[in-house]
C-alpha cells in the first residue's frame, strides 16, 4: 500500500480535527488507523479544511451537502444532481483537498470516516 503522507506534513495543518474541532472528533487512533466522527448540523458550514489520508466512509445520517474549494467555488451540490442524489451508506475517498461543506439539508450530516495512515 502506497503512504499518502509527506513527511512532516501530516497531520495537514489544515486537518479536519485541527482546523474544525468543532465538526470533527477522533474516536480512536492507532499507528495505523484513525476514526474520526464528523457532525455537520443543518444549516452549518465547516471552516476550511482538509482529509488528507485515503478514508472508508459510513455516513450514519444526512441527506444533502455543498460543498466548495478554498475559493468559496461549489464542487458539488447534491441538491442538483440528476437522477436524485441518495446518501450512499459506506463510501471511499482518497482524501479531499481543501474545502468547507455545508449542511442544507433537514437533518444533521453524521459520518464516521477511518483514514488509513499507510
């Protein structure tokens, strides 16, 4: 497996739990694992931020998200997807640049994500 880290640079400074401690919380960590829990409350947006590691998502609740590029630009917005755009369950990512995410949706935005570290 491929390490997605540089050297000294990780966590990023711009970390979701560094940057956003107030979205993000680190549920348990290892040397080789973090799980960290992720709470976007209707009507929020996060601050500017980043996940750098390649991540297994479970979204636990949640139905829309926008979100944008360090310039404020949406990237997405599912509320404008076609066909309709359903929260998928588990999800993979090989990490997100830069970005905050805002939560339109009705409901609070709850996922769990487990970055590999390596």
């Amino acid at each position: 497996m491929r390490d997605h880290r540089v050297p000294g640079e990780w966590p990023h400074p711009l970390d979701g739990v560094i940057a956003d401690p107030g979205h993000h919380r680190v549920l348990f960590e290892n040397e080789r694992v973090r799980v960290v829990e992720t709470t976007v409350r209707a009507g929020e947006t996060t601050p500017l931020h980043t996940h750098v590691p390649p991540t297994v998502l479970y979204a636990i609740s949640g139905s829309h998200f926008v979100r944008r590029n360090s310039r404020g630009e949406v990237l997405v917005d599912t509320r404008t997807l076609e066909p309709a755009f359903v929260m998928p369950p588990i999800q993979w990512s090989e990490g997100t640049p830069e970005h905050t995410l805002e939560n339109p949706g009705p409901d609070d935005l709850v996922v769990i994500g487990v970055e590999l570290k390596s």
